[in-house]
C-alpha cells in the first residue's frame, strides 16, 4: 500500500504540475534520530541507528549461569527466545503494515514454551554505558502479538525491556513503575493488562528516584511466560533512555492537561475511542478538526494507520462536523487544506496530504496547530457557530483548497469580495432526513486566482483559491456554519468572530469556557498521566449535547430560532436556504442517550444542575414543537428531575416519556404482549432497555403523584410501569440461563435458542445478561439467588471468547483484549455490570473490578488509544469520572447513587451551588482497594448507595481503604432497592411480571355486537366498534377465581370514533350478583392507540368481570382497541412447586416426617383458600407456613439452604398474593 501511495504521489504530481519542483524522498524509511553517549541512547532499529550489541543471546548471571529456562526459538535450535531486527508487523490493529512505530524496522522477539515449571529469558540487547540523574526515564513501544497456535493467549504481553547495572542489579529487582502504575517484571506487565495484544504500546518508565546514581551496562528484553507449551511474538520500538519526555501538568490549568487525540487511534476492526479531535466550545453548535482520512466518513483521524511513505502521519484537511464522535450518522462536511503549489493544485487527497512529525502538533480543546515538515504551518480557534485559521506558507504563493466529504454539496466562489459560500448535506441516518449545512468564509488576503477543481467526482464542491504570498505569508480564513441559511451563517460568522477579531482573542476566550468547565474537578495523588486521562475524559464528556440554536437577532436583542432535522422538512431545501421547518427557541441536539443517559447526563446533573435543567428544556422545546423526542433520553432526564435538578419542565418531560411508552411506534406490541419479539431487530436488548426506561418513569410518576395528590393517573402510571418493568422476566430462558427472543406467540425463536447462538461463546448474550438494574433480587433469583448471581458474574469475566469468534467479530477481540472474559466497557449495559454485585451482597468483587476497569481500559492515551472500546456518546469517558469518584447512577430515577470505592486519595466537585464534594481516600491504591468503612460528613455510611440529596448539599465523603475484603455493605439491609423483596431470595418462580389473564378466561359475547376477540389480541392496530352507546364487556374466568390487581383501555387507532370517557369496572363470583370494584370518570385518551392504565384498591378475587362504558368523548361511535385485566398467573402452579419441593426434601431426609406433614397441611390449607379466593385467609395459611420452617430444628446434615429455599418460595407466594 505503502509503494502504490507514493506511485499514487509522484503522478498526481507529473500530471497536475507543469511548474513546480517537488521533493521526493530518497528512502522509504524515517530516519530515526540515534546516538549514544552517556546521556542519550535511542533506536528505532533502522539502519542509522546503533546495531545490536547481541543477537539471540541470553544474559549471564554473575556466577555465569544463562538467565533462560524453558524458552526456545519458535524455529532451529536454542535455549533463549529470539531477539532480532526485521521489517515491521502484519497484523498490528489501527496500524501500517509491515512498519514500526516509525520507520520500518523493529526488534522482533519471539519464542516457545517448554513444560517446565519456571519459563522466563533474559536476552541481552546493546552494551551501553548511561549514568542515571533524576531525570532519566526509560521509554519503549511494544506491540505483543497473537501467534495461530495461540490466538486468544495473552502471553506475549508478558515482557519488559529490562536495565543491567554496573553495580550488578537489574531494572526488575528495582521497585519502579511504569506510567500506568506497573512494576517493570515481564510477570508484573502482563499481569496488568495493560499491554493489549496486536497492537502498540507506549511504556514509559522514571529511574531517577530508584536508580539515580548507578550506571546502565546493559540494554535486555524480559520474558516470563505464564503457560506451558505456548508461542509468542511481538515487536519493539522507539527504544530510548534519557530525560524524561512527560511534562508534569502540576501548574497548568485543567483545559491544558487534556489530549485531544486520545480515542483517535481507533477503527473498525479495533476500537480505542472512535473519537474525533474536536477544537471548539463546551456544548457548541458546531466543531473543527484535522482530517488524516478526508475520504472518511468517520474516524477521520486514525492517528497512525492512514501514514505516509515515510511512516509519518499526514493530514489531508481540516474539517467541519456536528459531532466530535461518530453517532446519529453525523460526519464531517466542508474541508479546507493549504498548499503551496505553484500551479493549479490537485483535488486528489493523497496528493494534498502534508506530512508532519508529532512533536510539531499542539492539539488542546480550544487552539490546534501544526507545523509539515516542508515548513508550513496551520493554526485555528472556534467558537459556537464560527472558526478562525491562520495560515502561514514558505513559498511565494499559497493556496487554500475548499473541499468536501463528497459530491453532496454546493460551492460558489467570490474572490472579488475575497469570500466563498456553500453547502454540504448529510444524510441523517437517525431519521433518513437529508440535512444540509451552510457555510460562509471570508479571507484576510487579496485572491490572484481561484477555481474549480475537477478530476475527483466532487467538482460542484471542490475549488481553490490562490494567494501572493511573497511578502505576507499569512492568511487568515474566517468561516461561519448554520443550519438555516447562508445569510444566517454569515450573521453567525459576524456575531462571533468579527474582521478584527484575532486569533488569539478566540483562543482566550475559548480556553475561558472550558476551563470554566472543566474546574468543577480537582483531584490530588494523581499523577501527570492520570489527571490528563481524568480532564480529557471530562471534555469529551462537556463536547455534547450540541446547541442547535442561531441567534437571529442581535448581540444586543437575540432572537433564537433552530431548524428542526427532527421531522419531515416542511419545502424542498434551496442553495441558500433550507426546506426544515424554523422554529423558535433553544435547543440543544446530539446526545446518543443509549450510551450518554448511563454517565454523561448524570455526570451534568451532579456537577452543573442548573445548566443540565437548560439543556433537558432544550430537547423538550423540539418536542413541543412538534419535533420528536428520543425515546433513550428519557431515563436520563427522569433521573435528572427525582436526582432535584432544579427548572425542568417536568409536565412536558412526563407527556413525552408517557407518549413513548404507551403508544406503540410503527404498530409494535411490546406494551401489550410483555416483550420486544424476536421479528424485531434487537429484541432481546430493547426488552431490557425499555424494562429500564419503565422504570424510569414509573418513579417520575411517583414523585409527581408526591405534589399532585388530587391526580390519581401519576399514582396509576406509576404502578403500571413499575410492575411492567419487570417484564424482562418473560425473556428469560431458564433452560440456558440466559436472556433470549421470543416469538408473538411466546415461544422461543428456534434461530436464536440453539447452543451455537446462545451460549458462553456469545459476548452479545452475555451483555444482555445483567441488564436488569432496577430488580437485582430479581435477577438473582432468575439465577438461582445470590450466591448463584455471583456465580454467574465470575463466569462473565471469566469465560473467554472463541477463538474464532475473535478473529472475525469486533466485539469478541474486545473482549479478549480486556481479559475480563466476555465483558467489553461500551455496550449501554456495561457500566452497570460491575455494581451488580452489591445485590449479592459482593461489594468487595465490585472494587475491584471497577478499579480494574480504570487501571487497564483508559491506557495509550499519550499515542491515540486512551480507551478500550467506542467512546459513544461519551458513556466511557463518564464512567471514568463516576469510576474515580467511587459513586455511580446505577438506578435511573431515583435518589440513590451506588457506591464503589475512591480511586484516587482525594477529589474535590465544586458544586454549581458554591459547595464543595470532598472524597477522601487517603490510604486507598491498587493494594488497598478493599473499603473497611464509609463515612459522610462524619456519620457512619454502612449502605451502598447515598442519596443526591446528601452529595448536593456538599461535605465530605471518606473512604477507609485495606488490602482484604471487609463485612462493609453485606447485609441485607445494606443492599441497593430492588422491586423483588429480599425475602425472597433464590425463589424458583418470583418474581413475576403482571400478566394479561384475559388469555385464560372466556370473553362472554354482547348481544348487537361484532365480535370482541380484537380487544384481546395483543394488537394496538386491530379495533372494536360498538353499535350500543354504552356496552358491557364480560369475562369468566371458569378455572379459579383471579385476582385482579389492574386493567388497562387501550384508544382506537382511528380518528372517527369516541374513546370511554365514563365507566365502571364490576367484579362477581356467580354472574349475576356484582360489586363495584373501580369507577372513572372524566378520563381522557390525548393519542391514538393509547394505553392507559387504572389501579383497583384493594383487589379481590372474583370469578367474573364486566366493564360498563357510561360514556363517551363523543357522539362518534364508541371503539376500543384493547383491553387487559392485570394480574398474576401461576400462582396455583407455585403451591404445586413448593409441595413438590416439602417431598424431595423428605426424600433426601432434610424433613422429617411430621414436618413434612405439618408444611403440607399449612400449604394445603393456604392454596384451598386462594381457589375460593379468600386470599386474606390464603396469606395467613403462608405466614404460618414461613413460621413452621422457622421453628423446626434441623438435624446437623440438613443444610441451612434448604430452610432458605423453602421460606423463599413461602415469601414468593406471599407477595403474590397481597401485592
């Protein structure tokens, strides 16, 4: 590829040039600077650098002996691992192929295992001699890779380069860490996982305070194996010892302390980020970044794959995008690139590209500037809506190439007035719309020549302008973006970066708004690479959501208006104009609530609540007018509102939450049939997902029921989708033990229920499996109870992915490169998956994985990795902060925030209130990560969680910290809330969702009417017309009598019909005697194929139901689509379980015989009431029954867990029946 680009170079060149004298390099490899002396050494192993001293050669102890044991070459003889220079890896992820880091030689070591118990070699490199001073630090790229005998194994990140002193010790003898806090022993860095396998890693080590004084002799490569009977391979680069190369970050202000760049070593067959660095404002309209990939349209900047012949990276424009990562199909648009071709330049990217070294890039949130190796050099500054770049050429002539990601576009050139205007669109795959994006530019120089550029099937979009720059070498480029108009983005230009607005004024008043920002944050003991990871994280996390808003008026009178992409365009787009309705307001866009409402959002309600009550009124405005409203933002703002974040139109948040959940979209049924089927895409994970956003709002409904007592439908609401958001139960499968489809008519999808799909191979499965935050009882007890949730979580991480799995499925090489078995960080579920483990009563297991997480899946920062997966959303770059902190938002809507432990000794959140959030973890490190005791404010903390009530008001959390697991929140009153009660626990049939019982009973036919089987069919799009103004629907339920906790009215789907306004529901246990159980008047439906739910107080059992409709809305026919009687089913199939239990446990004689009698008569007794539905009796039956078990005194074999299981399904039945 390398050859055919350079091919590619020098014809764009002979083609497009007829004056011009180009520089063509004489080698195909970077020249990597080296020289010894006792200061320096550095290699790249190129051939200008310093041979190796020793080639396969072991090191020798001081008695002589060969440091080397159960090692060998992966071909010939030998007993050390090979160690020599040769041309680059093939394999490397997110890299060139057959390169180094630079250049094109490395050192390659490689070898195999023998069975013998201790594996290790030492092989000697280079003979040196280098005094150590404080400063001195040690610094290698590694790249271990996988071997096809050993695809999945992680043994060749077991490696180090290692130091020979004059005095006879070694580097790995020494107690000194590596920039991710790892001792340097091959065994200490494979350990740590944070050597990620087929790719490159930057290591960088301190000596100074360990070994200052002694003298380097010796330059080795350690290996340690930790398998027997194993192969390994990888690579070594960039090899240098000498000052330190970090720039401590202590006096710098927060914004200077981030990199951009981290997430940008990224791609699709490998993650690290999937960012772009984005140069901008907090929350702005727009954003500008350096594009290495122009062609691109996301991952613009693949930080070392997309190289040039000389293995340097090359930027090919600078472009304009919405989004600073890849989400809702937003991409890059309009591009500008310099260049100082004397002729017409080429609109060809690889022709334009210019190469620069990396020392010669300054990337920071608010400026980037770059200087190419042929000395020309770009700088630019934004702001909301507008960006200044200053462009300085060497040449006597300069050009600027205006260019866009495709055809899609427009481009009018005005050189006269020294400007240019367009537009770009962009074809939203969120809603399909094709939205355009306007720009207008002004330059700061005279144009000599200007023009379009074709050849490249982007004519209409690509041109240049020519500038004299034989005296001037700058020029200066001021460009505007709307989404309304070109007049508007020329208002935007003008408002924000007027003609005499430098540089460096949008520079200061950039850095300003981030630090700003980025100040709610202070942390200590942490070191220089942690706290750039932390502020990093935190401006990814502020870069979203967008403004979506242009101020129409004035500076001094603004007049905000947007276009709202959200819907249909209201006229066919214009060149200057465009065909999306214009409405008023400020709203804010961008948001990928899947992944952001887990930590972004809860992140912007802690720190800044008054803004996040802004920016949540901002997506409410688009919804109010008319717009739509993302069904995913909705657990976030509920939390947002129950977490007191103060000015949210909390009514119009309600009506957009209740529209989402009760309306089916596109005619599905997951409301009616309890399930997402599996003839939809994602069923499994969007059963789960909206069981999370029922609860999410059946707790907004509670907390306004709170302030409207007088509105019985929030107390309603409230009761319907919480039961409902335990629907996840009829997905699970209980034969595999995993979430799987379903099918509308409940059965098992045959494609997804076969063990080659469903299994322990599948990472997909797994990251269904414990998406369940709101009823972790619940969930255990799917399981088998605690103890076997916690079993199934070591077996997450634990189990390892096929080998085939990870050779061909992105996700699958994540997870094998966590080495945390199935579990990747960048699913939407994935945050929570650690804090599970509270409901086992596990929270030590939670620590540690959370401090795991941190230590080894934010490293690389520093070469554009920084993250282990996709940073969507931001939902990483959150967790990091929440990891940090020790808290996270586990439970959407609600106070309650679970608690982890301090990563680091201190944190301090400036609270937008003035008050400060301390937490304190003075002796906390990766040995002592276990919390012993919590304290707030001084009062003891022994629950795992704390309320937002608590951390708004401010103090200090204390965390004390040991090295072993300690009793701290155990006990069941300890526990995270869940909807399953505790009692519970390890039940074998509880919890239950609240079921449809019409399935089982008898619809009685009106006389008059059609057919009423459409009311019952699980359909919001069938519809039942009545002839009678005021029908009667009957049931019987013939079997037993059922119990009726609610019932739901489902609206017609059609427009000319009237929806019940009045009725009354009637329950009766012969037919012909009735009691009044519920009445409603008044009741409206607001939307077409709307269900509405109605609680019964104080339930009964009853052998019939009948609805009487009094009234109507109209005088239009009365019609309903559907109607459900709520309740629980399989109950009676409960007593069957638990006698059946009482005999199998007196058949293992853990019962005696006259308890096994007494159990059985309590039981009996109790299910004889319940069919005479007399359930008041049936519950005291069952309390007698949990008070039996209680007193009986088991001889010393029966185990303790058989009373346990058997008071379970007792407690089960319990909650059944009085719920």
């Amino acid at each position: 590829m390398m050859a055919s680009r350079l091919f590619s170079k020098i014809m764009i060149s002979c083609i497009c040039l007829s004056l011009i004298t180009f520089y063509l390099p004489g080698q195909a490899t970077q020249r990597a600077k080296a020289r010894t002396n006792p200061n320096l050494f550095s290699s790249s192993f190129e051939k200008s650098d310093p041979s190796l001293t020793w080639k396969n050669t072991p090191e020798r102890s001081k008695d002589g002996k060969k440091l080397t044991n159960g090692i060998k070459p992966l071909s010939g003889n030998g007993q050390t691992m090979a160690t020599y220079v040769s041309t680059g890896s093939s394999q490397l992820y997110n890299a060139p192929k057959k390169l180094g880091w630079t250049g094109s030689h490395v050192l390659t070591y490689a070898g195999s295992t023998t069975n013998k118990k201790n594996r290790y070699a030492y092989n000697k490199l280079y003979s040196v001699r280098i005094p150590v001073s404080t400063d001195t630090e040690l610094s290698y790229f590694v790249a271990p890779e996988s071997t096809k005998k050993d695809a999945r194994a992680q043994v060749a990140s077991y490696v180090s380069v290692d130091l020979a002193f004059s005095d006879g010790s070694y580097l790995h003898q020494l107690n000194v860490k590596d920039q991710d806090g790892v001792k340097m022993t091959p065994s200490a860095q494979g350990k740590s996982g944070t050597l990620i396998m087929n790719q490159w890693n930057k290591k960088m080590v301190s000596l100074g305070k360990a070994a200052k004084g002694k003298t380097i002799v010796r330059i080795l490569v350690a290996y340690e194996s930790p398998k027997a009977e194993s192969t390994f391979k990888g690579s070594i680069d960039d090899l240098r010892i000498g000052s330190s190369s970090v720039t401590s970050v202590a006096n710098k202000t927060p914004v200077d302390k981030v990199n951009i760049l981290r997430g940008t070593a990224s791609g699709s067959s490998f993650a690290r980020g999937n960012t772009a660095p984005a140069i901008g404002v907090p929350n702005g309209f727009s954003y500008w970044s350096p594009a290495i990939n122009s062609s691109a349209k996301k991952l613009l900047y693949p930080y070392n794959e997309n190289n040039d012949p000389n293995n340097l990276p090359e930027i090919q424009s600078f472009s304009l995008s919405q989004s600073a990562n890849d989400q809702n199909g937003i991409r890059q648009t309009l591009q500008v690139m310099p260049s100082s071709f004397v002729g017409t330049p080429s609109a060809n990217r690889l022709g334009r590209g210019k190469a620069f070294n990396r020392s010669d890039e300054s990337a920071s949130p608010y400026r980037y500037a770059v200087t190419f190796t042929d000395g020309m050099r770009a700088e630019l500054s934004a702001t909301s809506h507008a960006v200044i770049m200053r462009y300085s050429f060497v040449g006597n002539q300069g050009n600027l190439l205006f260019d866009n990601l495709d055809g899609h576009g427009r481009l009018t050139l005005n050189p006269a007035e020294q400007s240019f205007d367009g537009y770009s669109d962009i074809k939203d795959t969120a809603t399909g719309n094709m939205n355009r994006m306007f720009y207008y530019a002004e330059v700061d120089q005279p144009v000599i020549n200007a023009n379009r550029l074709s050849g490249e099937k982007r004519d209409q979009v690509t041109s240049f302008y020519k500038f004299d720059t034989s005296k001037n070498k700058t020029v200066t480029l001021r460009i505007g973006s709307s989404l309304i108009s070109i007049e508007q983005a020329k208002k935007n230009l003008n408002q924000e970066i007027g003609k005499k607005t430098s540089l460096k004024d949008v520079e200061k008043k950039a850095k300003k708004q981030w630090n700003q920002r980025l100040s709610r944050v202070s942390v200590q003991g942490a070191s220089s690479e942690q706290q750039t990871t932390l502020y990093s994280n935190l401006y990814r996390l502020y870069l979203s959501p967008s403004n979506g808003s242009e101020n129409t008026g004035t500076k001094k009178k603004p007049s905000y208006r947007y276009a709202d992409l959200s819907v249909p365009a209201a006229t066919a787009n214009t060149s200057d104009h465009t065909g999306a309705p214009i409405k008023k307001g400020q709203v804010y866009v961008n948001s990928a609530f899947a992944y952001s409402g887990q930590t972004v959002w809860p992140a912007y309600a802690l720190l800044e609540p008054k803004l996040t009550g802004n920016l949540i009124n901002g997506f409410l405005t688009v919804y109010q007018n008319g717009g739509r409203f993302d069904p995913d933002a909705g657990p976030a703002f509920a939390d947002a509102v129950v977490k007191g974040t103060p000015g949210i139109h909390t009514s119009v948040l309600y009506q957009a939450m209740l529209h989402a959940a009760s309306v089916p979209e596109n005619g599905q049924e997951q409301s009616l049939i309890g399930y997402i089927p599996s003839d939809q895409k994602n069923s499994v994970e969007r059963t789960l997902s909206q069981a999370v956003t029922d609860y999410a709002l059946g707790n907004l409904g509670a907390y306004l029921a709170k302030s409207h007592p007088n509105n019985s439908s929030y107390a309603d609401d409230s009761s319907y989708y919480l039961h409902r958001s335990q629907n996840f139960t009829n997905i699970f499968n209980d034969s595999l033990n995993f979430f799987t489809p379903r099918t509308k008519d409940g059965k098992w999808a045959d494609d997804d229920s076969s063990s080659s799909q469903v299994s322990n191979k599948t990472v997909a499965n797994w990251a269904n499996a414990f998406n369940t935050p709101q009823d972790g009882q619940g969930l255990a007890n799917l399981y088998g109870g605690k103890e076997a949730l916690i079993g199934k979580l070591d077996q997450f991480l634990s189990v390892q992915p096929s080998t085939e799995a990870v050779e061909k499925v992105a996700k699958a090489r994540l997870a094998s490169s966590g080495n945390m078995g199935m579990f990747t960080l960048d699913s939407p579920s994935s945050p929570s998956a650690a804090y599970m483990y509270l409901f086992a009563s596990a929270p030590w297991k939670t620590q540690s994985m959370t401090r795991a997480l941190l230590n080894r899946f934010y490293t690389g920062g520093s070469i554009g990795q920084g993250y282990l997966g996709a940073d969507t959303g931001a939902m990483l770059s959150g967790y990091y902060l929440f990891g940090a902190l020790g808290l996270y938002p586990l439970q959407k809507g609600t106070q309650d925030f679970a608690i982890s432990a301090s990563y680091f000794k201190k944190m301090t959140l400036h609270l937008e209130s003035g008050k400060d959030l301390i937490i304190s973890a003075p002796t906390v490190s990766n040995k002592n990560k276990y919390i012993q005791s919590v304290s707030f404010n001084g009062r003891p903390v022994n629950t795992a969680t704390l309320s937002a009530d608590d951390l708004a008001a401010g103090g200090t959390l204390s965390f004390g910290m040991g090295s072993e697991p300690s009793s701290w929140g155990t006990s069941t009153d300890d526990l995270p809330h869940s909807l399953t009660a505790q009692s519970t626990n390890g039940s074998s049939f509880f919890p239950k969702p609240l079921n449809d019982l019409t399935t089982s009973a008898m619809i009685i036919p009106l006389n008059g009417e059609d057919s009423l089987t459409h009311l019952v069919d699980n359909s919001s799009e069938t519809v039942v017309r009545f002839q009678k103004a005021h029908p009667s629907i009957s049931v019987h339920f013939e079997s037993e009598n059922r119990r009726i906790k609610m019932y739901t009215l489902t609206s017609s789907s059609g427009r000319n019909t009237s929806d019940p306004k009045d009725w009354s529901l009637w329950g009766s246990n012969d037919g012909m005697n009735w009691d009044m159980i519920d009445r409603r008047t008044n009741q409206k439906f607001k939307w077409r194929s709307m269900t509405r739910a109605f609680s019964i107080k104080n339930p009964k059992a009853y052998s019939y139901y009948k609805l009487t409709v009094t009234k109507g809305s109209n005088r239009q026919p009365l019609a309903m689509s559907e109607v459900q009687l709520l309740g629980y089913s399989g109950i009676r199939d409960g007593f069957d379980t638990m006698r059946q239990e009482i005999i199998h446990q007196f058949e293992l004689k853990n019962l005696t015989e006259v308890e096994t009698a007494s159990l059985s008569n309590a039981l009996n007794q109790a299910q004889i009431a319940y069919l005479n539905g007399n359930l008041s009796s049936s519950v005291y039956y069952m309390q007698s029954y949990v008070q039996l078990i209680n007193s009986f005194i088991y001889k010393a074999t029966a185990p303790e867990k058989v009373r346990n299981s058997l008071s379970a399904d007792a407690h089960a039945i319990v909650n059944l029946l009085s719920d």
